[in-house]
C-alpha cells in the first residue's frame, strides 16, 4: 500500500470497486454456471422453452401411437413436474431416450396374460371306504353276571342302529355288519353247557334271530370264581371271518367280572378240542400270528374285565388290546351300556 492512502481510504475504494466473481465450489449454482450464464436474465427459461419446442416442431413426425398406447406426455407425465427445464443442449423433451423401451411394450420376460394352461381335472372325491365289521360277543353267563345280560337283551333289537349312529359320527361307513354270540360258564363246573355258541347274525336283517338267542341266556352256574375265558377267547378268535369289504375289523368284545382259568385241553369236549390252543403261549401265538385267522390290521379285542388271572397277561402283552377293568364279581353294573357301543365304535 502506498504511504500518502490512509487505510480509511482503502476500505472506501474496495467498497466502491466492482464485486469480484464468485470463487469456483462456493456456492451450490457454481455447478450451474459452466451450463449456463451466470446472472440468467428473467425469461431465459421461457426462451429455452421456446427453442425447445422449436427444435421439436422442426424434427419430423413421430409415428401415431396406436389405439389405446400412452403418448410421450402421459409416459413423461411425472417428470417435468420434478426437475428443471433442460438445458438448451439437452435432447427434445418429447423424444424419450433411446435405451427406454415404449411404455405399451412389456419387458422380455413378462409372459403376456392368457388363459391358464390346461390341468388335468381335480381329482374327484374320494369314495368312502367300505367297512365290513364282524363282533364277536364273549359273554360270561354264570350267575353274578345278571347285570350285563340283562342290559344286552334290552338293547339287542336296537343294537344295530345304535351302532350304525356311532360309526356315522366318527365318520365310517359300514356296509355290512355281523354279530356272533359265545357264552360261557366253567368247564369244571359246568362241562356240558360251558359253552354255547351261535353264528354270525348279518344286521339288521336277522337282528330278530340275534334278540332271540340273546334272550335264551340265562345267568347261572359257574361254581368256583375262575371262568373258562380263555376258552371262549379261543373259539372267537377262530370264528368264520368275512372276507367282503375293503377294510375289515374283527373285533372281539369280552364282558366278564371273574379271572380266567388256565387252558386245560383235557377238559375240552372233542368238538372243540381242535379250535382251542393247549396253553397260554400258544392263545398268544394265535393271536400273534400274522397268517392266523385274525388280520394284523384289522383285529381288536376289548376286555371288560377284571385285572386278574389272564386278562391282565393279555392286556400287557397282546396287541391291539384295550382293557376296561371292571369290578370283580360286580356283574359289570358299573358298565355303562353307552360306553359298550362307543368302545365298538371306536375299534372300527
């Protein structure tokens, strides 16, 4: 600074100069200015408009859009409303880029809408299944079993229905039911009328004729508490099963209120003699046998029972077992006559 300029005088001579351009990265429009001037005079833009639209006028025709495709403005309808206008360099504003496909073109890897291909048909619904059910009745018919005998002769003409109404709930569609009736006393004690038997009782058709012989039962007999159980277990287990039905269940259904005597093939009768093992293993392995006369998966046996000689063995051991022990001695009062049908029903 010269010596004669006081420093008064050169605050008012920078005031007084020209302002300086602004530095380069200042200011956020400096980017701007290498585009455009730097003081843009009011209606440039308009100009750039203008000049754009002329551009546009002096370009040649685009084709027609076809019936129902977007124009240019509506595919471009959001972006003038969201930058500024381009530059005056900058393509036509109705030309859309060239790397944009149409907006009426669907991309490569859209498959256009059609109708679904063709499937095979659902699959109609399944046709139940039709079960034929053969139940063997095991009654202990010595003289405390009174109870029991007289609720199965009440409800034999109904059992039918009764069961029918069962299976229906659970959902099972029974086409043929049978039932057989083995009572039985005390070989010891009672050797000609230990046993008696009838055949299978095709239902409802001869529901009379099972009435009938469950009525003719008498409870009486019996002498010491042991029964000849595992005997008549032995002859129902042997009985003359259906074959009819695509699902089969054998079931077997004993109602007792004494323990069982041991097997004793020197007291059996020569008629039975061939239908009865000689011990337990062997009633075991009858039982057991996948080729005996009882199917692995169609077989049940429930026991209203006491826990004692030979049921209790049974119920341990044996497969597809269900024991309900009852009071021995009791007659099976304490069976309800509801819970007999449900057991069935649940079996099947």
């Amino acid at each position: 600074m010269p010596d004669d300029v006081s420093p008064s005088e050169s605050i008012e001579a920078a005031e007084s100069s020209p302002p300086a351009a602004a530095d380069a990265g200042t200011d956020t429009d400096a980017g701007k200015s290498a585009a455009a001037p730097a003081d843009p005079l009011p209606g440039e833009t308009d100009a750039a408009v203008d000049a754009a639209s002329a551009d546009s006028a002096a370009a040649p025709d685009a084709p027609s859009a076809s019936p129902g495709e977007p124009t240019a403005e509506a595919g471009e309808e959001s972006g003038p409303s969201l930058q500024p206008a381009p530059p005056a360099s900058a393509p036509p504003a109705s030309a859309p880029p060239a790397s944009v496909a149409p907006a009426s073109v669907a991309p490569a890897s859209v498959a256009p809408a059609s109708p679904p291909t063709a499937s095979a048909p659902p699959a109609p619904a399944a046709r139940g299944l039709s079960y034929a059910v053969d139940i063997v009745f095991c009654i202990d018919v010595t003289g405390s079993m009174t109870p029991v005998i007289d609720a199965v002769k009440a409800n034999a003409l109904r059992f039918y229905e009764d069961v029918q109404t069962n299976l229906t709930a659970k959902g099972k569609n029974v086409d043929q039911l049978r039932v057989r009736v083995i009572a039985f006393r005390d070989f010891t004690e009672d050797a000609e009328t230990a046993v008696q038997e009838s055949s299978f009782f095709p239902l409802p058709d001869e529901q009379t004729a099972f009435s009938a012989f469950v009525s003719g039962l008498a409870a009486e007999g019996g002498g010491d508490t042991p029964e000849s159980g595992l005997e008549a277990l032995a002859l129902a287990i042997n009985s003359p099963w259906t074959s009819r039905g695509d699902r089969r269940r054998q079931v077997i259904v004993v109602w007792t209120d004494a323990p069982a005597h041991p097997l004793n093939f020197a007291e059996l009768p020569p008629d039975l003699a061939s239908s009865v093992p000689t011990n337990f293993s062997a009633l075991t392995d009858l039982w057991e046998d996948p080729q005996g006369p009882v199917g692995t998966s169609s077989k049940r046996l429930i026991l209203f029972a006491p826990d004692g000689a030979g049921w209790s063995d049974i119920s341990a051991n044996w497969e597809n077992v269900v024991h309900h022990p009852s009071q021995a001695g009791g007659g099976l009062s304490d069976v309800d006559y509801g819970t007999i049908v449900d057991s069935i029903g649940n079996s099947v």
